[in-house]
C-alpha cells in the first residue's frame, strides 16, 4: 500500500508526487487523460504555444526558484509549453526511478473511505488504498452549449483541449472559423490554426472582445497588503485606476499578486459575485498577459484582416450543407448579421458551476458528502491547509473558490509544498 493516491497527473498531481517523495513519503498517481506528468496546459505538441510567464517565474519547486532557467531557459524567455511538459516530465521520471511513485494510467471512478485511509476505484477494476488522498484533477471540461444543441462536435468543438483533427480539417478546407471567447484558449486556437498553414478567416468572439494584453518591460513596485483596500471591490478598483495612473498598469497589477488569496478571501460572497461580473473581464486580460512574440503574431494576422475580434454575442447555430449558419449581434448593434463557417470552437473556458460535474470521481466524492461545491461553485471547498476533508486534500483550480488566484504554476507550486508537508506531517504522527 502506498502512502498517499493522487488523481490527475498534471502540474498539480506531478509536483505533489514529487514533493511527497522528497519528504520521504510514496505515491499512486492516477491519471485519466493520456497526459502523465503534462496535464491540459503542457500536452501541447504545438510549438507557437508558448509559456505565458518567464522561465525566471516558472521553476517547479518553490525551495528552488532557478530550477527551470537551470534546465537550460533564458530568465526573460518565454519558452515552449512543450519543453515545460518535458520539464516536468523529467521530474515525474526522476520520483518513479527512485521508487516512491507508480502510476495508474486509468480514470479513478470512485473513493470511500477505508478506515482512516482511502480506496480508490479505476476504471480496470483496480482499487488502490492508501492512507492519504489527494484530488489534483484541474479543471472540468466546458458544459455544451445550448445556442450549438443538435450540432456534431466536429462542427462545434466544445472542448478546445480535445479537439481531435478539427484543426487539421478546417486548415485544409480553407473554410472560415469561428471561435466563442477571445482569452488566453482562443489565442491557443488561433495559433494552432495558423500552424496548420489555415488561410480562412477567423472571427473570435465574447461579450466585450477584449484580448489578453501582452508582457512589456516595467519598473516593479512593492506593495505592502495594509496599502490594499480590503474588503471592498469599488475601492480596490479605485486603488488599481489610481496606481495605474500614477505609473505602469503593469506593475499595479502584478503588485498585487503576493496578496491576491487575502484579497480574495477578505470579499464576502455578495463582494466575491460583484468582483466575478464587474471585474473579472478587465482583471483577467490585464493579469494573464501574452508572450510579446504572440501579441505581435496576433496583431499581424489582424492587420491582414485574418483574424477579427469582435464584441458580441451568437444568436443563433444551424447546421447549413457543410456549414454552419450563425447569427451573431454585435455589441451595440441592436441587429444579427449572419455568417458561414466550416467550424466553431468553444474556447469559452472550463465549466463555471462544479454542481455540473461529470467527472465520476467528483461527482460521487459529494454526492456521499466526502467533499463539497465551493459556495460560489467554483471548485470544491477546502481550508487554509487546502483540506477538502478528513484524509483528503485538493489542488490547483479544484480549489480556485476559496484561493481565486491558483492557476498558474508560481501559485500552485506553494500550495503543492505546502500540502506535501502537511500530509507528511500528519502520515508521520
Ligand atoms: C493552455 C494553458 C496554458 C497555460 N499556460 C501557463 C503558463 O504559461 N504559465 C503558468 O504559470 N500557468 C499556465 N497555465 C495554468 C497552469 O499551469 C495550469 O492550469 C496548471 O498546470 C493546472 O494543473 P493541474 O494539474 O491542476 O490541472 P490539469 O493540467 O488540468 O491536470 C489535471 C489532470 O487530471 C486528470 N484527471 C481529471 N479527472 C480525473 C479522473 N477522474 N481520473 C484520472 N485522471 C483525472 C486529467 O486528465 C488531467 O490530466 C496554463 C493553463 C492552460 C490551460
């Protein structure tokens, strides 16, 4: 019996199993997906999918933060997702030679409680116990949309992280594409596309049309959390409008992260609604900025009229020969206009309501009452160890509800640490 199950073989689900190793303790890692040690984000094979953080910020491990430049990354690069994946994939090897990990390529089904410990049921038939369970399982895949319900999923891609020959077949026929949200996933769209050698038209869509703004050179600032407001949504806005102001946008934004999980958690849950419908537009694009080299690939294929980002929404998807009919009204316009194209892909992102879950794991996990949805059904609940319950801990976006800022690998890589110990912690008393 190992010491501890982990189910998801991403970023989250790989370092926990690293780090547990380093602490002497041994693992099953459970991944469902065909991405052991790559998980959604660096299983890309693409390479103009780049990293969207400089190698300076994306070591692994948060006791050694040059660890990625020392694998052979200029500071100041962003490099290729894919030699993150490989990156991380090294490490993953490194815990399984020594012996302290095995995987399970399976999907876990199911988990009840065995005594103090776990067992875990995959989809073989095999049930793995151990004393400790950890839920590393990412995000959920993205809901089918109602507008696209008749639709075949080659015309409609409904998740863009598995989106089959999609790319492949519109590049070839030349047809135009459509693609439903304009962030960080549309940009991976749109640069797959123009990988392929597509010379069609792409549309990108969302409400507001706002794009992910680029990385650019600023002076950093230090932000003490007593300069923040808390509490407050209007008057953490006003603080950010007023220090953008007085310097760089940038180096407001980014201040604030070393205080983002108190600010999170300082909003009450009206606060937290007001700050997900108001703010999160404008915070999410200024927040997870682009690599400079994909805003101007962006930007020329606008310039050449390939690529239009529109502020809108879609009205209306039918099925039209070997096209697809969609009626979209821009933003303002009062009026739909209707176009063609070969395909759509939903690149709205993950699914925003956990209580929607098909994800058999989690789905039976709080239907038994093991775990909970996180009030605002963001992820699942946890406590400030990331504790989803007796013998059960969460990682990464799973936990997004109670941290908000828990995506990116500089957050994930402390709460991984910082699980790891206190597993070790409490396996060893
Ligand atoms: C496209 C993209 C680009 C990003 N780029 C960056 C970046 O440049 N820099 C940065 O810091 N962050 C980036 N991020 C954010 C961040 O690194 C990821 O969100 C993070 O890697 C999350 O990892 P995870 O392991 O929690 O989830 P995931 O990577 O989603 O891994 C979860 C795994 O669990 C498996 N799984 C789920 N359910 C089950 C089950 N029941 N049984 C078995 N297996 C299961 C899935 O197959 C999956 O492989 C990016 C994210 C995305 C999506």
């Amino acid at each position: 019996m190992r010491d501890v199950v982990i189910v998801g073989a991403g970023f989250s689900g790989t370092m926990a199993a690293a780090e547990l190793t380093r602490r002497g303790l041994s693992a099953t890692i459970v991944e469902g997906g065909g991405r052991i040690g790559r998980g959604t984000a660096y299983s890309t094979t693409e390479a103009a999918h780049l990293l969207n953080v400089p190698a300076a910020k994306m070591s692994a491990w948060r006791d050694a933060p040059g660890d990625f430049v020392a694998a052979g990354h200029a500071p100041d690069a962003f490099a290729e997702r894919r030699q993150f994946g490989a990156y991380l994939g090294r490490i993953l090897d490194q815990a399984v030679a020594a012996g302290a990990v095995d995987i399970a390529p399976n999907r876990a089904l199911s988990a009840r409680r065995e005594g103090e410990g776990w067992a875990v049921t995959l989809d073989d038939g095999r049930l793995i116990e151990a004393a400790a369970l950890v839920l590393a399982q990412g995000n959920q895949p993205p809901a089918p949309m109602a507008v696209a319900a008749g639709i075949p999923l080659e015309r409609f891609v409904n998740d863009p992280w598995r989106s089959g020959d999609a790319v492949k077949q519109v590049a070839s026929s030349g047809g135009d594409a459509l693609i439903l949200g304009t962030g960080l996933t549309m940009v991976d769209m749109v640069l797959s596309l123009d990988a392929a050698g597509h010379g069609g038209r792409i549309v990108a869509l969302s409400r507001r049309g706002q794009m992910p703004r680029a990385h650019a050179a600023y002076e950093p600032v230090v932000v003490e959390i007593e300069e923040v407001p808390l509490g407050n949504v209007l008057a953490l806005w006003r603080w950010l409008r007023r220090r953008s102001r007085a310097g760089s946008w940038r180096a407001a934004v980014d201040a604030l992260r070393p205080h983002s999980h108190a600010i999170w958690r300082s909003f009450d849950v009206g606060e937290q609604q007001r700050f997900l419908r108001h703010a999160r537009p404008w915070w999410d694009v200024h927040r997870h900025r682009i690599a400079p080299r994909v805003a101007e690939r962006l930007g020329a294929l606008i310039g050449a009229g390939r690529l239009e980002v529109v502020a809108g929404r879609v009205r209306r998807i039918e099925q039209a020969g070997d096209e697809l009919a969609v009626e979209i009204e821009r933003r303002g316009a009062g009026k739909r206009e209707g176009n063609q194209f070969a395909v759509v892909f939903n690149c709205t992102g993950p699914l925003g309501n956990m209580a929607q879950t098909r994800d058999p794991l989690l789905r039976q996990m709080i239907d038994d009452g093991l775990v909970a949805i996180h009030r605002l059904g963001m992820g699942i609940e946890v406590d400030a160890a990331s504790r989803a319950g007796p013998g059960v801990w969460a990682l990464g976006p799973l936990t997004k509800g109670v941290l908000w800022e828990i995506v990116a690998v500089p957050d994930i890589r402390g709460q991984v640490a910082d699980v790891a110990d206190d597993i070790a912690k409490e396996l060893k008393s």
